[in-house]
C-alpha cells in the first residue's frame, strides 16, 4: 500500500470503529473479562506450582545423607561434614539437620536419645505437635522435649526433670516440652546434638544428615546426584515417599487449570462471536456495496482483521492489569501470600486474546463471501 | 393468548433461536462440567495422596517403649506384645470400610544369613560372583521383616479383600517380583544386596534361633529406608521364625479421610449426641481410629501426623484454589450467557419497536420476551447440562484418570443458573429497548 | 469503432427461474440508454449482469473489448473498479463515512486517493462545501449526488444506475436528471433503469423488457429539438 493509500486505511478504520463502537464495548468487555480470569489463572498456575512445593517442604526432609549401612550397628560418620553439605552457597537446601541416636537408660528403662538442631528441624517437620514449649536454639543444654509414648512410660510433663544414662556419663534434663509426631520420635527423647554427643561421648559425630532441597523432582534427583559425587563414601539418598505424590498432585492442578482456561477462552469466544456475528449483519449491506466498488476481498478483509486484533490487544491489556489484581487475591485467600507476577504471562495473556478476537471475527470472515447483487438488491 | 404470541414468536426466526440456545447450552455445558469436576477433586485428590502410603499406625495398646533408630527397633524379641492377624479381616467392617484403601501388618524378626548359594550353583571362576559373608568370620546379621504384598483377607461378612504393602507403601520398588503369598521366597534389601552380592534367583537361608528357612531371592527392593538393608518375607515366613503364628506387631492402614478441622479434633466422649453422629459419619481421622478401636481389641492407633498431615493442609489448599477456579469457569459461562443474550434482544429492537406500535405496554413487552428468553433457558439449560456430562467425564478421565460421579442435583442448580443469567443478561438492554421510540426503529434507521 | 457494449443471446437462471433469456444488444460509447419494463422483467438482472455483479448462465457480453462472463473472482473486483461506475437506487453511501470520504472509497479500491481531486468531484456535482457531512446530514437528492461523483471518480467506461430517481421526490429527480444530461452531453456512456417514461424520454435509446426476454429496442421521440 502507499502511503496515502495507508492513511485512508487507517481513516476507515477509525471510522469503522467509532460507528460500531456499541458493539464493540461488548465484545471488549466480554474478552477483557475472559483475559483477565485466564491471565490470573495462568500465573497462578506458574506460581502455584512453586507454592505447594514449598508447602510439601514442610512435610519433611527429601534427601538423607548417612554412612553406608553394614548390619546393625549404626555406623558414624564426622560432623564436619556439615559444612562441606551447607559451607558452599546451596540456596536449593531449605534446612539440614544432623542427628545422632543414643541408646540410654533412664533409671532401668532403655529409651533412645535423638540429638539434633531444633531450629533446623522446626522448619522440616512442621506437623510435630508441641504441648508445652518448644526449644529454640540448636546449643540449648538444659531442656529436652519427650515423644508422648516416652512421656507416658516415664510419667512425663513439662517441667519435670529426667536424667539419663548412657555407659558411665548421665545428664539431667528439664522437660520443655511433649511432642507428638505419628512416628519414632514418639518413644524418643529428642535433645540438642551437643548433649547427644557428649553423653554417647562421641564428640563431633552423627548418624545421619535430613535435608530439605527445594525444587522439582528431576532437580532434586541432580542435586542428589551430586551431592553423592562430593561426598564419597556416604550415600545420598532421595526420599521417594513424597516425590511420587508431589509430582502427580502438581500434574493434576497444573492439567486442572489448563483445561478451565482453555473452557473459559472457548466461552470468551463465544462471547465474542455474539458480538461480531450482530456486527456481521450490521455491516453486510457496506461490504456488498465495497465488493460493488470494486474492493478486493483482502482490502476488506484487512479491515476487519485489524479491528479484531486492535480488539485483542486492547482486551488483552486490560484483561491483563485486571488479572494482576485477581492473582493478588487469589493467592492471598489460598495461600496466605500473595501470588507474584509472572512476566510471561503477559504476552501470553495478549497472543491468548488476540486468538480469542480473531476466531470471534469468524462472522466477519464469512462476509468475504457475501455476494454483492444479493444484498444490494435484497433492500 | 399470551402464550400463543410467545410460541409463535419462539417458533420463528429459528435459525437465530437455535445460536442463542447453542450459546447458552455451551456456557452451561462449561458449568456443568467444572461443577461437577469441583465438586469431586477433593475425592480425586485424595486418592492422589493415597500415593503418599499408610496414614495409620495400629499397635498393641499394652506394648512396651519402642527403641527405634532408623525404623529398626532394638527390643529384644519377647519384649512387647503382639496382636492377632485373625482380627484384620474386621477391618472392612467399620463404617468407613469403603475408605480403607488397604493394610499390611509387619513382624520383624532378627536373623542370621546362614548360608546362600547362587542360581544354578555356577562353579566358580575368575570374575565369578562371590557371595560373601561379612569380613572377619562375622556373619550377617539382619531383619527379616515379615508382611503382606497382595494377600487375600476373610472378611467377616463373607467377602474376601486383597491387601498389602501394595496399598501402604506404594512407592517401594521391586527389581525382580514380589514373593507370592506363603511362599517360601523373599526380597533383598538393594542395601544388602549390594554387600553380599545376592541376585534375583539366589537362595539364601535365615536362622533365628532353633529356626531356619531357605528362600528363594524373587527380587531387589529399594525404598529410601530401613528396608534396603533388610530381607522381606511373607509374613507366614516370619511368624514361624518367631515362632509366633498368626501374630503381627505393627500393622501400616492407609485410609481416605477428610481434612482435620477444629469439629474432628474434639473429645468424642464430650459430644453431645448429635456432634458424635456427625462426627462418626464423617472420615476424619480421629472418628476412623475410633471405630477401628471400636471392632479390634488391644490396639492403638495413631495419625502417622506426617502423612495425615500434609495431607490435610495441602488439600485444603488445593481445595480453595480448585473452587476458585471452578468459579472463575462459571463466572465466564455466565458472563458468555449474558453477552449472547443481551446481543440477541438488542437485535430485536424492530420487533419491540412494532410491538409497541401496535399498542402494547412496556410491561407487556417486558414479559413477553422475559418468557422467550426464560424458554431458550430452558432449552439451553437441558441440553447443556446433558453436553456437560459428557464434558465432564471426557475432563476426570483427562486429568484424573477417572470419570467424575454423576451428580444429578445439579440438574435443577444448571437450569436455575441458566434462567437467572440468561434473564439478568437480557434485563438490561430490554430495559433500554422498551424506553426507545419505537418511530425511527420502524422507519428502518 | 467497436461497441462498447456487447450482447449476444445472454441468458441467466437463478435455479429454476429463468430472469434473462436470449437478450442480445450493443451499446455505442457515449449513448444513453434506458432500460425499461415492468417489475420482474429482468432490467436489475441485466445491469448487475453489466457491472459484473452477477454471472451469466450463458450468451457472451463483451464490454470495452473484455469478456466479462468469464472472468474469476478477482478479475471481476478489476474490473468493477476500473470500468464501471454504480448509482443505486438507495444511494448506498458508508453511513460513517463523510460524502468525501465516500468519493475516497472507491478512489482506495481503485489505485491511489488523492483528497482534492474527490473535493473537484464533489464541487462539481454542487456539493463542495457539505463534503465534511456525513450521509444522515445530506438529503436524499444530496446523497444521490454523492453517489454520481462517486461512480465517476474513477473515470469509469460505463456508468450504470439502477433506478436512480426511485427514492426521490420530483425537485430532487430534476436535479438529478440534470446532472445525469450533463454527463451524456460530457461523453459519458449511461445506462439507466427505469420505469418512468419521463426519463426514458430522455434516452437516445430504450430497450425494453417483458419477462426477461427483449421486447423491444426503441428511438423515444423527443419534444423540441436540441434539448439540453
């Protein structure tokens, strides 16, 4: 087209819209409604995946590093590995907590000892219940907190005092607090590491490291992997129990919200088509009588096109802006936190609206074909 | 005559009738099938959890302290009690048996590898396998874990139910094949596979006490846990090991339940009888512990709190994101339905315009196309609903892998919605169309 | 010289319904020609036929040295842009567009637009200063002006008006036809459809038709020699 031929497009073009502008209102709100409810979805969907990640952290630790096992006496192995899993910036570790079993005695009962780090721990296994308080610092020497089956055998509360025995060193313990787990920790007597260590007297040893890795599953199978390549002579091992269902149940939202976006873009397009099809029958009479004048098809199809997508990118825009604000909420009722942008979704949402429009345009698509005679004489 | 002037004027023009109903069945279908997918992914997802294995853990109620490090327990072997594998078959009798999924009962018993020879007994060679015991003349002393992989319960009402660690721990992996049932067979720890060199195939022979057994290897199991340095039995095996028929220790139960809310976490006994019925009809787990409580004597059960939950605090949240989606989905249909509608009565401004020439009063109008619009409702609603069936069940299968159940009473909520949208959708331009003059419609502008 | 206008033995069915058969005429360059007959007789027909609206069924008709019952789709749209100018009956102006940018249009489908020229088109139908107005401000004889310079701002070969009066009250026709005499004494070759004898009068020639056959091609005698 040259230039003046371009300027009178775009001349019709303005015309075309402001004639129809009615029409046109509709059809816009219809797809920015549909843009907006799918932009937010679309990064909810983007975040959501992250969220519940995060959520399955709290459901304990996905990779155990220990010594090889061989029989049944639980070999060691040096704390100072420690440092050389958390010393080095590894931001996919949420939480590492060492751990060394004690077997003791309290009285003539046999009972084990667990130490660890609780401040650690606290943030791995969220569904351990506290009745009375927990210990928050890792180097706490006085108080422990009991399992309730421990608690029950040796008539346990908060604030009562248990010493126990391990060979010929003891120490005297201030219960701080009862906990129950749903598993081992139930009969055992958890303590910081240090009093672990002292007491079994095995300064700077551990049985076992529980860490807490974000990330998919293939992520934590390669920061697994190497892992095991640094540590020689440990093994690391992922946990499989949670892998396998965090990995279906992020497929099954992930399939959920795709397919209501994909129904609520099919309903915009209906929308849409509702408005274009009424427009179609508005304009039949000017394109007969453009086809007349000797307008090429394409000529006027350009036209019409143009507007569906000026239609998109507009609706797209504002459905967008709208989105950001549904995604806010959203998130803050689900999740507690707000859900945080995602920038692709932003062309998407536009190509997503843009499609919407062009489809919906189909009625103004099928006036290419209109005959001329017919309706300039069907008046 | 109301009526005559409402089917004639539904009766013509069809082609424009039969878009305005194929919109609204469309924007129902969509209601339909996300309601009927909402109202059911909690279920499904559920069941999704049920990957995570046993959330119940039953014990006998009079056992002594366990010590356990790593999942090993180091009581010697008579300390403790133990519970009757007789009773397990009253496990599917309670009133949620349908949402008991399965169970597997566990009996460990310490043994020595007393000897074990490979497939075949191959002579030996260079690069030949050796099967080695511990260095130093020690021998290897292990668990043998006894229990269920696919076993067939008696239930007390007649039927049988098949159950195992299949249930419990599903995500345990097997090289090779589970032991059958009784058989004299077992698995080896991928652990302990690797420090004796076991193969599938191998025999190997276990010892406790005055007692031996020598099982066929049917596979290499790995789970992440204790048992990869253990030997799994069918739990006959182990139970005569122990010299303990028909007994087990510990039994794993994985049940659907209901998210854990402040209702379920009461004190059973401090309800009044109302609470206590709802709450025993509901699957929480506090009411399913209880009435398992109720039909085995002498057991304990506890949430396995790690499974339960995660469980519960990750499906709640699902479950909010999944109805706020759903609807997102029903506020698009009906925005859709809303559109057609009002884009079709601003098409028949002509006709109100005629109508009101010919001397009708705006009330007429307004009730006359209120009728036909409530009609297409109708017509839409019904077929939408019956499209969005079968959407549904083309999205459950999708997603799910399973059809969602058919709720009928969305039937009347499908048409109800539909009248009420598609009415509020043709309020406003009809309200607009009845004010207009009808003079300059008629003369063609 | 070559008629501009060629037909032989053309005929056109729509399904069953047989609208033209066995029409054969010519047209000089430069005639007035008025198409007459009564309702249904098939005169629409034959000037859609004409503009390239519409196929024949079969005959041939040659316009400018063109076969246009052959041509395609596009060479059609070519051809309705270069050589043919339209005047409808309902004037048939975009309603958003102003009479200027009504000219335009057909200068857009044509080639190139070029505003002044549309403004000298205008100016010489009489209507220079109203081409800011959009249709809806013009009367009906107004906008039927709008129209003509439309139809010839393309400098067409053959200017077809299909009842171009029909919509008009008497001092609005006068006007027209006083535009439309201005043409024929201009060069232009014309063809009208009609059902008033008044402006079959006017014609140099009148080809009338009954039931879509060709009844008759007449010389109208005219009142008073060098009419103008």
């Amino acid at each position: 087209m040259t230039p003046r031929s371009r300027s009178m497009f775009w001349r019709i073009f303005r015309q075309l819209l402001r004639a129809s502008r009615g029409r046109l209102i509709v059809a816009l709100i219809a797809l920015s409604s549909g843009a907006a409810i799918s932009s937010a979805l679309l990064n909810i969907n983007l975040d959501a995946e992250q969220k519940l990640t995060h959520e399955f952290r709290t459901l304990g630790a996905n990779v155990v590093v220990a010594p090889p096992s061989s029989g049944s006496d639980a070999a060691l192995a040096d704390a100072a590995i420690m440092d050389r899993i958390v010393g080095p910036p590894a931001p996919q570790i949420i939480a590492a907590a060492p751990y060394l079993y004690v077997a003791a005695n309290s009285g003539a009962q046999p009972v084990i000892l667990a130490g660890t780090w609780f401040d650690q721990v606290a943030k791995m296994n969220s569904w351990w219940k506290v009745d009375g308080a927990w210990i928050a610092s890792r180097d706490d020497r006085l108080h422990c907190l009991v399992g309730q089956a421990a608690a029950r055998q040796f008539g346990l509360a908060p604030g009562s005092k248990i010493d126990l025995r391990a060979g010929e060193r003891n120490v005297s313990l201030t219960v701080s607090g009862i906990i129950t787990s749903g598993g081992a920790e139930d009969s055992q007597i958890v303590t910081s590491l240090d009093i672990a260590q002292n007491l079994a007297g095995l300064p700077g040893r551990v049985s076992l490291i529980q860490l807490s890795v974000s990330g998919t599953p293939p992520e934590i199978e390669t920061f697994t992997s190497h892992l095991a390549a640094a540590l020689p002579g440990l093994e690391v091992r992922p946990v499989r129990q949670l892998a396998a269902a965090e990995g279906s149940i992020l497929a099954r939202i992930n399939g959920l919200i795709l397919w209501t976006i994909t129904l609520i873009l099919v309903l915009t397009t209906l929308g849409v088509l509702a408005s274009m099809a009424a427009l179609a029958m508005e304009r039949s009479r000017d394109v007969g009588l453009m086809k007349a004048l000797g307008g090429s098809v394409e000529r006027i199809m350009h036209l019409f096109l143009a507007e569906a997508a000026a239609l998109g990118v507009v609706g797209g825009t504002i459905g967008f802006a709208i989105g950001i604000v549904l995604a806010r909420w959203i998130g803050g009722r689900v999740f507690g936190v707000a859900i945080s942008p995602r920038w692709p979704v932003f062309p998407a949402t536009i190509a997503l609206a843009v499609g919407v429009a062009l489809t919906g345009a189909l009625p103004l698509r099928l006036l290419g074909r209109v005959r001329p005679a017919e309706i300039l004489r069907g008046e | 005559m109301f009526l005559r002037i409402v089917s004639d004027s539904f009766m013509r023009k069809p082609r424009r009738k039969a878009l305005t109903a194929a919109a609204l069945a469309l924007g129902m279908a969509v209601a339909t099938a996300t309601l009927e997918v909402a109202l059911d992914v909690g279920d499904r997802l559920a069941h999704e959890f049920r990957s995570l294995g046993a959330n119940l853990l039953v014990t006998p109620a009079t056992d002594t302290l366990p010590l356990e490090i790593g999942g090993v327990d180091y009581r010697p072997v008579d300390a403790g009690a133990y519970l009757p594998e007789g009773d397990l078959g009253k496990l599917k009798t309670i009133f949620w048996r349908n949402n008991v999924i399965g169970f597997a009962p566990f009996l460990d018993v310490p043994v020595e590898i007393a000897a074990a020879s490979a497939r075949g007994n191959q002579a030996q060679g260079p690069g030949s396998r050796k099967i080695v015991r511990e260095t130093a003349g020690e021998t290897v002393r292990e668990t043998l874990i006894g229990t269920w992989y696919s076993h067939t319960v008696a239930v007390p009402d007649g039927s049988k139910f098949v159950t195992g660690v299949s249930s419990t721990d599903p995500w345990w992996h097997v090289d090779g094949r589970w032991f059958s049932d009784g058989a004299e067979e077992s698995l080896i720890g991928a652990g302990l596979a690797h420090r004796t060199g076991l193969r599938v195939g191998d025999t190997v022979t276990v010892r406790s006490g005055e007692r031996a057994h020598t099982l066929t290897v049917t596979g290499i199991i790995s789970t992440g846990g204790r048992e990869d340095n253990a030997i799994l039995a069918p739990l006959q095996v182990a139970q005569k090991l122990a010299g303990r028929p028909s007994s087990y220790r510990r039994l794993l139960v994985s049940a659907l339940t209901k998210p854990a809310d402040s209702f379920s976490e009461r004190d059973p006994t401090k309800m009044t009888p109302a609470d206590y019925d709802r709450w025993y009809c509901s699957p929480y787990i506090s009411s399913i512990s209880h009435q398992m409580q109720q039909e085995l004597p002498g057991i304990e059960v506890r949430a396995i709190r790690q499974v339960a939950e995660g469980e519960g605090r990750i499906l709640t949240r699902v479950g909010s994101l999944m109805w706020l989606v759903t609807f997102a989905a029903l506020f698009a249909a009906a925005l859709a339905v809303g559109a057609t509608s009002a884009t079709t009565v601003l098409e028949r401004r002509s006709e109100i315009g005629l109508m009101k020439a010919l001397g009708a009063s705006r009330r007429a109008v307004g009730l006359f196309f209120l009728a036909e619009q409530l009609l297409l409702a109708l017509v839409g609603g019904i077929a939408g609903y019956a499209i969005g069936l079968e959407l549904a069940r083309v999205l459950g299968i999708g997603i799910f892998g399973i059809a969602p159940t058919v709720r009928l009473v969305l039937f009347p909520i499908v048409l109800v919605l539909a009248a009420v949208v598609a009415l509020l959708g043709s309020l406003v331009p009809l309200e607009h169309a009845s004010r207009v003059d009808p003079a300059p419609i008629l003369r063609g502008e | 010289m070559a008629p501009l206008v060629q037909v032989e033995d053309l005929e056109k069915r729509f399904d069953a319904v047989r609208a033209l058969g066995h029409v054969s005429f010519e047209v000089e360059s430069g005639e007035w020609i008025a198409i007459m007959g009564p309702s249904g007789s098939g005169k629409t027909t034959l000037i859609n036929i004409l503009g390239g609206l519409e196929h024949p069924t079969s005959g041939r008709v040659v316009v400018d040295g063109m076969e246009i019952g052959q041509l395609g789709e596009r060479e059609l749209t070519r051809y309705r842009s270069d050589k043919i100018g339209f005047v409808f009956q309902q004037f048939h102006l975009v309603p958003y567009l102003t009479a200027l940018e009504n000219v335009m249009l057909a200068q857009y489908f044509h080639s190139i637009t070029d505003e002044k020229e549309a403004a000298e088109a205008l100016r010489r139908v009489g209507l220079g200063d109203r081409r800011e107005h959009l249709p809806k401000q013009l009367s009906g004889g107004e906008q039927q002006r709008v129209a003509i310079a439309r139809a010839l701002i393309n400098h067409p070969k053959l200017i077809l008006a299909d009842e171009p009066t029909g919509n008009l009250d008497e001092e609005n026709e006068a006007t027209i036809l006083h535009l439309l005499r201005d043409l024929h004494s201009a060069g232009h070759t014309i063809l009208v459809v009609t059902h008033s004898q008044a402006i079959g009068n006017l014609a140099d020639r009148r080809i009338e038709l009954e039931h879509g056959r060709l009844a008759r091609i007449s010389v109208p005698v005219r009142s008073g020699a060098g009419s103008t």
